[in-house]
C-alpha cells in the first residue's frame, strides 16, 4: 500500500523557533499522522514534506523532500501494531534523517512496543526492548521522547537521553470534570500500584488493589481486594489497555464488591483480540484513552479519547529550547 505524500505534509517554507538558532523540523511516518498533525498545529510548525510508500514486493520505499542538513528534527512515530511494520518503517526513516546530515533526531515515540519483554525471566528468550532500543540508536537517533513506558527500567537500555513523559496530569483533568464522589483509584494487579499511589496522591482519594492470579497467557483469576470500595466511585488506572482481560476482571469483581460506579483511565489503547467486546460488555461507566495509538474502526460506547499533542508539544518546545523537561510534570 503506497500512502501518498499529501497525507504526511505538503512542501513548506523553512521555519525557526526562537530559542535555539538551529532550524527546527517535524517529520512523521504513516503510524498515526493525525497525532502528528495535532502537534504540528500546536506548535504552529507545518510538517516537512515526506513519502512512505511500499515497492510492489512490499518493501519499504521512503523519501524526505525538505533539506534536514543541520535541523533539530523531531520524528513523530508510535510504534503500535502492526508494530513490526512501523519499526522497520521507524529505523529507515531515521537512516534516511541521519543521511540527510539532520544536526540532531529525537525520536518521538508516544508508544514504545515490545516494551513487555525487559528482562530475561525465563531460559533461552530474548531481551526484545533492548533489542529495539539498540536498533534506533544504531540507526541514528539521539535523543527519545515517549510516554509512559510499561517499564520505567527499559530508560536505562539507552545509551542517549530519554524524556519519559507521564500522560496522568492530561487524564487526571478529565477525570476532575466528572466530579466523582468518594473516588478511590484502584490498581488492577499489583503490578500498577506505584501508577495508582501517584493517582492517589494527586487527587487526594483513596487507593485499592485487585489481587490477580494469572492462569495462562491471556486469562486470569482474581481473587481479592486490597482496600474498600464498597459504596465508593473506583477509577482503575493502568499504562494500557491490551486484550482487555484484566481491567474488565477488575472491574466486575469490583462491582461484585459493591462499588458504587467504576471508571477506567489508561494510556495506551492498544486494544486487540477480544478486547473492544469485552470493553463493551464491561460494568465501566466511562473509559478514558490517550491518542498515543490511533484507534481504527468504532470505538467502545463507553470510550473517550483524550489528546496528548498539547503535552508532546510542550516536551518537543522544551527540547529545542534546551529547557527542562521534568518542569512540565512540577
């Protein structure tokens, strides 16, 4: 499939930020050019001019029109599925920025995949995060901006600097709209309660846990919960949403306990398999996404996606300028 180069950007003049004296470029392949669109809007930078389009045996075909000799270039790709598609399409284009004598290429990368696997739990399998942390470094990337990573560890598998940004403060101001009443923020395994406690924290409420016991690779058992619900509003929080077989589990055993409505926030919608039925299907309220990964086809009636370009802009404006990131999150 060739996407044409009028769906990434159309030529533009040279522009410059005040701030640096370098010249400042967004580029985007084809993994969510809306998202890229909304940041190219926010920062009122229009997109540099770009092909990615497939040779008739299915291979990768990519041109950049704008000249990137010495820009500060900033390339918006989430690697979502299909993942191995829009790495490869990710590592080619980096080449091809790095070729171009771009002065510096951060990575924008609002969903890092295969971020599961981070560590050797088991004989005879791979590091696979580390392994495409190494591949976009080897292809020419100097800096990475992503946000929420489902393991804070995989920063250190990067020998450049990586920018993690948090997507709690742009959910948290939707959640705050609602004016839930006894709101208790609850983690659906043990595994996301360091992502509950900072809900808990900064919205003043309380903190539950759902002991879950995992069966097989996508079912799971759940057993008990750590805190009370009973009578409360309960948000389950959580970095994504992927088969949906957790989050949906808490959330009925939570009813179960007598919650008195049950809301979910999450980053990532990554949604696959049986997961868009079950979300349907789930006692939730309201579920609340981030635009981190573009969502294909009908959305669940219960879903709202909320807008991360205004918190990538301001991380990307803070990048050329040479400012603090971490000061986006004080």
């Amino acid at each position: 499939m060739n996407v044409p180069p009028e769906l990434l950007a159309q030529p533009q003049p040279e522009t410059e930020m005040t701030g640096s004296t370098r010249r400042f470029k967004l580029v985007t392949g084809t993994a969510h050019p809306d998202l890229a669109h909304e940041v190219s809007a926010e920062l009122d930078t229009p997109l540099s001019s770009a092909y990615v389009g497939r040779f008739p045996d299915g291979e990768i075909d990519i041109k950049v029109h704008d000249d990137m000799r010495g820009a500060d270039v900033f390339l918006i790709q989430p690697t979502c599925p299909p993942v191995n598609e829009y790495i490869l399409e990710t590592v080619l284009l980096l080449d091809t920025l790095r070729r171009a004598s771009a002065g510096r290429i951060t990575m924008v990368m609002p969903y890092f995949g295969y971020a599961r696997k981070d560590r050797k739990d088991e004989g005879r399998v791979p590091i696979s995060a580390k392994v495409v942390a190494n591949m976009l470094v080897t292809a020419g990337c100097d800096r990475v901006l992503t946000i929420d990573l489902h393991a804070q560890q995989i920063q250190g598998f990067f020998d450049i600097p990586v920018d993690h940004l948090w997507a709690r403060p742009v959910l948290q101001e939707q959640i705050r709209a609602m004016n839930l009443e006894n709101l208790v923020i609850c983690s659906p395994d043990v595994g996301g309660v360091k992502l509950a406690r900072a809900w808990a924290k900064n919205l003043d409420c309380g903190l539950a846990i759902v002991d879950k016991r995992r069966t097989g690779g996508d079912s799971v058992v759940m057993e008990n919960i750590i805190g009370d619900v009973a009578g409360h509003d309960v948000l389950i929080t959580d970095d994504m949403i992927s088969t949906a077989g957790t989050i949906t589990e808490a959330a009925r055993i939570l009813k179960d306990k007598g919650a008195h409505r049950i809301f979910i926030a999450a980053t990532h919608a990554v949604l696959c398999g049986p997961a868009r039925e079950r979300l349907e299907s789930c006692p939730a309220e309201a579920i609340l996404v981030t635009n981190t990964i573009p969502l294909h086809g009908e959305m669940p009636r219960n879903m709202k996606q909320v807008s991360v370009a205004p918190l990538l802009a301001h991380a990307i404006n803070r990048i050329h300028r040479e400012e603090s990131v971490s000061a986006l999150f004080d």
